[in-house]
C-alpha cells in the first residue's frame, strides 16, 4: 500500500483535502446564497428545489477537496515554479476546466445574462485560486 505520493504522506494529503472540503462549502455558501448572486441566479428558480441539501453538497465538496489535493500532489512536479506559484497554477487548470467550461456550457444552453455568467466566472476564479493557493502552501512538492 503506498502511504506516500511524491513524498507526502497521504495521510496528510487527506488532511489537507478534507479542510479544502470545508473551504469549498464555505466560499459555495457565501458566493451563491448572497444577495447579488440569487438577483443573478434567478433564472434558475424554476428547477431548484426549495431548501438546500446540505449533507448532500457538504459531501460533494469534500470529495472535491479530496480528489483535488491527490491530483495537485500528482501535477505538482510538472508544473512550474515555487509551491505556491504551483497552487496558483493548479487553481487556475481548475478553474478552466470546472468553471470556464461550465459557463460556457451555460452561454450555449440556457438565456443567461452576461452579468451572470461574468460573476460565476470572477468568483469561481477566485475560489479556484484560493484553494490552489491553500494547496500550494500546505502540500509542498519536491
């Protein structure tokens, strides 16, 4: 059984993963149940359900946390620059690819304003890069 990527314990790998779990439940709270993102966000009225499945978005955003501190230990080594600059990076491939790529899905299927699309982006860019940053700090990389 491995009990290290690259050097780092996977136990603390977990550690990390985990808190970056929390980090993602808090900025979703706070960047989507604000007044200027449910102003924004109203189209989707009609399909969202009423209340929030906590647990549910909880454990999803931990296993996010999880499986993205394991892949920025994997990629690390391949990106460029200091452990922090390297978070940067990182956040940034994700936010292409998790945001970016959503909200480009969105502009070709649904009637969205721009000012909806334009806050999604700068606050997933924004919640994309924190994160990479706190993985950078936290899981130095050879």
């Amino acid at each position: 059984m491995t009990t290290s990527i690259h050097g780092i314990p996977v136990v603390r790998i977990a550690a990390v993963g985990l808190s970056a779990g929390l980090i993602f439940a808090t900025a979703d709270a706070l960047l989507n149940a604000n007044p200027l993102a449910v102003r924004l966000y109203e189209l989707y009225r009609p399909i969202a359900r009423e209340s929030v499945n906590a647990p549910l978005g909880l454990s999803f955003d931990m296993i996010s946390g999880l499986v993205m501190g394991t892949l920025f230990v994997i990629l690390a080594p391949a990106l460029p620059g200091g452990s922090l600059i390297k978070g940067i990076e990182f956040g940034l491939i994700a936010w292409f690819f998790r945001v970016a790529m959503q909200s480009a899905s969105q502009l070709v299927m649904l009637r969205i304003s721009g000012a909806a699309v334009v806050y999604g982006l700068s606050s997933g860019l924004a919640e994309m890069v924190v994160l990479g940053m706190f993985y950078g700090a936290l899981l130095k990389t050879r």
